[in-house]
C-alpha cells in the first residue's frame, strides 16, 4: 500500500491518510462572511473525495482583517450555524477539517473593510494593491491577539477538529514576521523572536484558553522571496519557537501578495516541476521533529510518495488540483496513478456568487 494512504497523528489529530487539502480561499460566502449552501457544498466533495484533512479557505478573525469579498467570517458569534453547517458535511465522513485563522493586515483594500485604512505592523506600502497601511499602535495589539483566541474558541465551538494560523503569503501574521514588512523597534519588531511574538503569543493564549488538546497547526513563510524580506535561516529558527511553543504541524509555503507567482508557479507540467518548496521542507526538517506539510506543485503520485517516502514531510498538501478534481485522492485510492489534470493555468473560478471551480471546465465557468 502507498505510504500516502497510511494513517497520521498531528498533536491529538489523527488523519486516516496524508492528502490535505490547503487552504482555499473561495469567496463563496454572504457579504457578513456567512458560511452558503454552495460553499458546504464544496467540502462535502473534498471530504468525499477522499482528502484526509481539509483546511477551510483564509476566514477573517475581525471585520478589519476582511481580505476581499466572499471571505468566510470566524469573527462573530452570528457566522456559527453556517460553520457547524460545514464542519458536519466533513464529518459525514471520516475526514478532518481545521480553520484557517486569518487578519488580511495591509493584504486587502478599504473598500473590503468598511472604508477604513488597513493596518499593519508598520506603515510599508504594498505594491500589489497600492495600499499604504496605517502602523498599529501597541495598545491595538492586544486586541488583535484576543481576536484570534476568539476565532479559535469559536472554531472549537463549531466542532472544527482545530485551527491552523496563515503565518504565510503577507497577510498579517506573515507582516510580523517579515523584516520587510515590519520595521517596528518596540517588543513587537527587530530580532526574529520579537518577530515572531505575535504569532507565539497567540498561539501560546490559545493553548491556555483552550487546552494542549485542541490541534492547532501554522502555515508559514520560509522566505519572502523580496529584497529584506524573510530568509529560509529566520523561518527555521521560527519553525523552532513554535515547536517550543507546542505547535502541532507546520506547513511550509512562501512568497507575499506582491510575489504571488512565486507561491502558485504557472504550468507545471513535469514531475521535475513538482514540489517546487520542497527543498525548504528539507530545511525545516533539520531544524524541527513537529510533523511538516509539503505544499506547491504536488501533481504526480509518485512524486507525493517520494516527498513522504523521503522524510521531508509527513503529509502532502494540495491546493489547486483539488479545485479540479476535489476526488483526485480517490482516484488514487482506486488504484489511478494518473496525475492531476490541473495544469496551474491560475484562472481557478470563484468569488461571491461563483462556484469554486476550473476555469477549463466549462460547466463551472
Ligand atoms: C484560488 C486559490 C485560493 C487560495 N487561497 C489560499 C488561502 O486562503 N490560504 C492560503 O494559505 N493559501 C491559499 N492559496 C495558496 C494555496 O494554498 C497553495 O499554497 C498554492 O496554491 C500552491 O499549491 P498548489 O500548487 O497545490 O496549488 C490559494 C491558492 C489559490 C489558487
């Protein structure tokens, strides 16, 4: 048998295989960020499709942390039915499902967020969206932190299996960590670790609010891939802080909005294509025993089983093959070694009114 289709614990989570789907932002929700019909749709498929482990699409922890429209919404108490809603599609099966934590910080516009300017940990423009955030003062910081280990609890209380922090692509988290985006000189910026407080911090209020048990796992940056930004020696040492810290995994990405083609790379069609970040999974493994998740170009069963098979990472973890093709790991199941049929065009359909879908596949355009 694969070693892809043995089981896997993470902390207190066990997983029946090691196909996880990555996080997906998919838009779909009401304008409050409500959870929709359609978008329970969309993990009953993944669910049934056979993914081990699920992570939702980015879902905001505070209204000003909102990336764009169609966003999930953890940060009220209101958002629970359509949540518990989607938790209890997963668990039809025997599939899990953490959510997302996510504070889109200088990542999103004003007009996503009520007309108010974006905050960040400092006041660097983002080229990508022109927007010039406003520095946090340290007293909004606290804040911030509770809004966080709220949407944990409110996750618990959804019957989310846990929570995984995006400490990854330059949302918020990602700003603290990264020397580029943070230029801070309180107890919040300079050396890594006062980098990293943040996410620690949050982490570690999850813990004492929630208990060991409650799995809760990171995405993160290994580099920025932006002169002055974060590099692979600093995310390791990171990586290290939150083994410390009692993480259950860590899944390994790279890249901010303004490098975006660097975190989904355009046309893999080779299996020497594949697992583009997988080199930083190997990094990370000298510096951490916590299971880690490979993420980025993962097409090929084969190359799945290697990254596995090799000890890199204990889990592969599949973004937009699954848009396509939300039973590919069933295929596999059956005995298919054919590989994904996404070819990473990046034109995946989604976004309020849409269904997440493949823009090849007409049906769904
Ligand atoms: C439509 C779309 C939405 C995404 N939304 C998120 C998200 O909400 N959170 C996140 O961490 N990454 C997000 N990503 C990045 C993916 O999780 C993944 O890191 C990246 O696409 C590379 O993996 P892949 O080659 O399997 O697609 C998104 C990617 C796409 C294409």
């Amino acid at each position: 048998m694969s070693i892809l289709f043995t089981p896997t614990r993470l902390g207190t989570l066990d997983v029946a295989n090691r196909f996880v789907r990555s996080a997906t932002g998919e838009g779909m929700c009401e304008a409050d960020g409500a959870v929709t019909a359609a978008l329970v749709d969309v993990y009953r498929a993944l669910a049934v499709g056979g993914t081990g482990l699920i992570v939702t699409g980015h879902s905001f922890v505070r209204a000003d942390g909102k990336a764009g429209a169609g966003m999930t919404g953890v940060h009220s108490d209101a958002m629970l039915p359509g949540l518990s809603a989607l938790v209890g599609a997963v668990h039809e099966t025997s599939a899990k499902v953490v959510c997302q934590l996510n504070h889109a910080g200088r990542q999103t516009q004003p007009e996503a967020i009520g007309g108010a300017t974006p905050v960040a940990p400092s006041a660097v423009t983002n080229p990508a969206n022109c927007v010039t955030p406003r520095e946090l003062e340290a007293e909004e910081i606290e804040p911030l932190i509770e809004a966080y280990v709220d949407a944990a609890e409110r996750c618990r209380r959804a019957g989310f299996d846990g929570v995984q922090l995006h400490c990854a692509h330059g949302y918020l988290m990602s700003e603290f960590i990264s020397p580029h985006t943070n230029r801070r000189d309180d107890e919040w910026g300079g050396s890594v670790a006062a980098r990293a407080r943040f996410p620690l911090e949050v982490l570690r209020r999850i813990r004492s609010r929630l208990g060991r048990e409650f799995p809760v796992l990171v995405k993160l940056n290994a580099e920025d891939f932006i002169a002055g930004g974060l590099i692979l020696e600093e995310s390791c040492a990171i990586g290290g802080l939150l083994e410390a810290e009692g993480i259950d995994a860590i899944e390994i990405s790279a890249g901010m909005a303004e490098t975006v083609e660097r975190i989904m790379r355009k046309d893999i069609t080779t299996e020497e294509q594949e697992a583009y970040f997988l080199p930083y999974a190997r990094a990370f493994r000298q510096h951490v025993s916590v299971p880690l998740l490979c993420v980025a170009g993962l097409r090929s069963l084969a190359v799945m089983e290697q990254v596995v098979e090799g000890g890199a990472a204990d889990m592969v973890s599949l973004c937009r093959p699954l848009i396509r093709e939300p039973d590919l790991p069933a295929k596999f199941a059956a005995g298919s070694s054919r590989r994904a049929t996404c070819i990473s065009c990046n034109q995946c359909v989604r976004g309020p009114g849409k269904r997440l879908g493949c823009a090849l596949d007409q049906t769904v355009a």
